[in-house]
C-alpha cells in the first residue's frame, strides 16, 4: 500500500470513528468522552491500518506496539481521572454559550478537528505502515531510546502528579518534586519526545521526513495551543506560582535557576 492509500484508509477509519464516538456523547449528554478516546483512537487507525496494509515487517509492529502502549495508558489514565465527575467543565461551558448551535460546533469544532489533528498526529506512523518489510536497523533503535524516555518523563510525571493531588493537604499548592523539580510540564515534554522518537523511527522509509509533522503538530498544540497555556493559566494565581515559574524550566528539563 502507497502512502495516499494509507492516508486515505486512516481518514476514514479516524472520521468514522469520532463520528460514532460524537453519537454517543449526544446521547451521554458528555462531551469528556472526547478526552478519553483521544489515545485508543490514535490506536483504532494505526492497527486499522497496519492490518488493511498487510505488511506485517518488524518496523510496522514495533510502532503499532510504541502506539498501543502510549495510548492504552493514556486512555486509562483519563477515565479514572475522570470517572463519576460529570462532564469536563471546559465542555459544560461549550454547551452554555453554544446554545441551540451546541450539536453541530461540538460535531465540527470538537470530534471532526480532533479527528483531523489525529490525523496530522499520524503523519509518521501512516509512513512506516506503507513502507516496506524489513528487519529493525540501527536508526529504529535510536528512535526506540527516543520514545522511551518521553515515556518515562510523562507516566512518572503523571505519577507524581496523580499522587500529588490526592493529598489534601497539597490542594490549591504547586507541585515541585521528582521530575517538577526540573520543568513544569514533565508530562507534556515525555508526550512530545515520544512522537519525536516515532518520527526518527519512519526516517528510514521513503518519504520519511515528511513525517515530522506529527511531532511538529504536537508540540506545537502542548507549546502554544491546549497544553501548557491552559494548564498554566489555572496555575497562576496559586501562592509560589511566580517564584515557580522564575526558577523552573518551562518544557525541556534543567537544573533550578537560583534565586
């Protein structure tokens, strides 16, 4: 399978599937659900995509697998969190302005373009599933490394933040230990440098540079878009916010400035 074929097949599984997940927050009456299958959907394609492709090489199942991992624990993650809690309050204030026009913007605004940025979020999975059978090279490994330690930074980071909230005594205060000692958002960095490894990991297939899209697409989104800016505005009138923000690195980790 070529690479437009590939494109083609993922887009329709991808629009299909938020389509349907769409019909079941009309009827759930909560648009969170979003949230939750952002993760299984990414992995609903690339599988629906590798198995469409027929190409079983070494280099497909290791992605598909680097994928599934990332986003069943994603997944996961999301639903406990969000379990017995109603829907999202940034969704619940959509259905308030929105109005009489609350179905069709959710449709288009919310399950269609996050569809499309799964899509974006793909480029260099799609590129390795319409690539051919081989065996792991040197590279793959590198890419491997790579992912691993983004997958380290954002489940220890989540860990730590997870563990963090539950203590009442911590609520309303910043989190500043372990991996939040050396950047605000350990998480959203391990999310970036994983889809950077994948993208090293597509590098050996033609056309392979293109991918880099997905870890530009997704990094741009946590950098300027719905991941740190959001975040850091709830942030901000916490006590030791600012001190916070002067002396830890906002993404990449490093050591504490000091004061």
């Amino acid at each position: 399978m070529n690479i437009p074929e590939s494109i083609l097949y993922a887009a329709l599984v991808a629009f299909s599937s938020f389509t349907v997940l769409f019909i079941l927050a009309v009827i759930l009456k909560d648009n969170s659900i979003l949230d939750i299958a952002w993760g299984p959907g990414l992995i609903v394609v690339t599988w629906a995509v590798l198995l469409i492709n027929a190409d079983f090489g070494a280099h497909q199942f290791l992605t598909a697998a680097l994928v599934t991992v990332w986003g069943l624990r994603l997944g996961i993650r999301i639903f406990r969190r969000n379990k017995g809690k109603g829907e999202d309050p940034r969704y619940a204030k959509f259905r308030r302005e929105w109005g009489k026009y609350f179905l069709l913007r959710s449709y288009f605004q919310l399950f269609i373009f996050q569809a499309f940025i799964l899509m974006l979020n793909l480029a260099p999975v799609l590129i390795i599933m319409s690539g051919f059978m081989e065996n792991l090279v040197w590279s793959d490994f590198i890419g491997l490394a790579i992912w691993v330690v983004g997958f380290l930074f954002e489940s220890i980071g989540d860990y730590e933040l997870d563990t963090f909230l539950k203590d009442p005594e911590k609520r309303g205060t910043i989190i500043n230990k372990g991996l939040w000692k050396y950047t605000r958002h350990p998480n959203y960095f391990g999310e970036s440098i994983m889809w950077w490894g994948i993208f090293v990991i597509a590098l050996n297939q033609p056309w392979g540079w293109v991918g880099v899209i997905g870890p530009v697409v997704i990094t741009g989104m946590i950098l300027f878009v719905s991941g740190m800016p959001m975040t850091e505005k709830l942030m901000e009138n916490r006590p030791g916010w600012d001190e916070y923000k002067r002396t830890t690195s906002a993404f990449v980790p490093w050591f504490k400035k000091v004061s």
